[in-house]
C-alpha cells in the first residue's frame, strides 16, 4: 500500500467537508430546536406530532447536500475516502449536540 501527499489532503479536505456539513446540519436542528422550545412554552403547539415541524426537510436537505457534494468533488468518494466524509459529518454534528449538551449542564448547575 503506498501512501501519498495526495492521500493525506484528499483525507483532511474529506474530513472537513465532512465536518462543515455535520456543523451546518447540527446548528440547523439546534437552531429549530431552540423555535420549537419557545412555541412550547408560549402554548402555540395543539398536539405532540407538530413538536418537530420540518425535520423530514432538514433531513432532506442534508442527503441532497451530501448527494451534491459526491457529484461536484468525486474525489472525496473515491477509495474509501467517503468514510472520512462520514466521519466527519458526525464529528460536526457531534460538536453541536456536545456544545448543546454543556450548556445544558450549565444551565442546571446554576
């Protein structure tokens, strides 16, 4: 197996465009969530199936991102590499979910 520079930055660019879509993705939903947390409290919900309107879009959007970003650089999908971008949505997402999750803890440790 011989290993490249090539390689190496096909890997990193994957990884970080991986990781932009995971990012942009997370603060989308954290961004609803915090519409939908105050349309809780005033009241303006009438039943527990509108609690998360347009999540199926968002998903949506998310898979048609991806799908775009395989047909406009092939190159962060091939040899493997589609791992790395996969690696890296979660590590974006996981970055929103975490910085949500400690300021939660935050909140109730005051």
């Amino acid at each position: 197996m011989n290993f490249t520079l090539l390689d190496l930055a096909r890997d990193l660019v994957g990884l970080a465009a991986g990781g932009v879509i995971g990012y942009a993705f997370g603060t989308l939903q954290q961004t609803a969530l915090r519409q939908n947390e105050v349309r809780e409290r005033t009241g303006q919900f009438k039943s527990g199936w509108s609690l998360m309107p347009g999540a199926g879009a968002r998903v949506a959007y998310l898979l048609i991102t991806l799908a775009l970003i395989q047909l406009v650089c092939p190159l962060l999908f091939a040899d493997g590499t589609q791992w790395i971008v996969s690696a890296g949505v979660v590590l974006g997402y996981g970055v929103t979910l975490f910085t949500n999750l400690r300021r939660r803890l935050k909140a109730v440790s005051r």
